[in-house]
C-alpha cells in the first residue's frame, strides 16, 4: 500500500476521494490469496525517454 499510495493519481486525488480508492484496494488485496498475507511482489515497468538537442 505504500508504494501504491504514492502514485501519482492517487497524490493529485482530493483527500477522500484518496482514503477511499485505497480502502478498495486494501479490501482487494485483502479478498486475494496470493496479497492476503500482506506483502507481495509488485512488477513495475519504467518508460524512458531521452530528448537530445540537435
């Protein structure tokens, strides 16, 4: 839950707008047998972009 929450749509959300889509998403990791224990692996994938000046 630490990482999700600082995603950057859940940042920008209002407060409980924010306390609520990440009470969802505790309740769903929670209702899944491979997240219900708490810890999991989360795969992430980084798009880079790199800008070179002509």
């Amino acid at each position: 839950m630490a990482t999700i929450a600082t995603r950057a749509g859940v940042l920008v959300m209002p407060e409980q707008e924010q306390d609520a889509t990440l009470g969802r998403i505790r309740a769903f990791l929670a209702s899944r047998p491979e997240t219900a224990r708490g810890e999991f692996t989360l795969p992430m994938l980084t798009g880079v972009l790199r800008v070179r000046r002509l």
